[in-house]
C-alpha cells in the first residue's frame, strides 16, 4: 500500500523495504527539473530528515526520508533520465530504497485517499 508525507514523497512497504519517490503532485509543481542529489547506499535515515534534494528550474526542495533506517539501493538511472519523473512518479520514478527499522512509522503518513484530499486544501 502507498503512504504519503505532506512533504509529497511516497513509500510503498515490501517486507521490512521501504521504496520511495515524490508523487506527480510534487513533479508537475516543481516543472522542469534539473538537477537530484540523492545519498549513496549505506546512508542511514531517519525519518523526517532530508536524503536528498531535488532543483528545478522553480525552486529547489529538500526530500525526506519516512523511517528510519538504511539505504540498501538508489535509482541511479534517474539522474541520466529525469524526465522519468514525470512519466512515472510513482514507478520507475522511484529515488532510494530504506531498509527500515520501524516499518510502523510509516503508520504516520496518508493513504492516497487522505492525500488527495490533502491536495484540496493547497
């Protein structure tokens, strides 16, 4: 299942791994972008701290991690690709992938629903 941060990244939950991205909300309001710097394998997170951060030709933004834990892969092909992003956010879009220590953490963030919802209010 999909949870989602006010912050607008996205985490999908397989065993203990936590795959994670920005939702098209997130792309489509950034528009162009230019430039993601995420973290290498190994990087420890904690959630609601910053992995990395993504430029467009906008703003710049900060992403945050949603549980603590240890980066077991990042999607290196984004960098060559950014346009992945906005083909699919959600998908082969994704940025890192956490081994986390408290899946339950996650537990604190929207189901798509409470998001779309969410986005009402912006």
């Amino acid at each position: 299942m999909l949870k989602i941060a006010t912050s607008h990244e996205w985490a999908r939950l397989e065993g203990n791994i936590v795959t994670v991205g920005i939702t098209a909300y997130a792309v489509e309001q950034l528009g162009d972008i230019v430039y993601l710097d995420l973290p290498k394998v190994g990087t420890a997170t904690r959630a609601g701290e910053a992995f990395g951060e993504i430029e467009s030709v906008k703003a710049a933004s900060e992403l945050f991690a949603p549980v603590d834990g240890v980066i077991t892969a990042v999607n290196s092909d984004l960098a060559d690709d950014l346009d992945t992003l906005k083909k699919d956010a959600v998908g082969a879009g994704w940025m890192i992938q956490i081994k986390a220590e408290k899946p339950a953490q996650l537990d604190a963030l929207m189901t798509q629903e409470q998001y779309d919802d969410y986005l009402k209010t912006l």
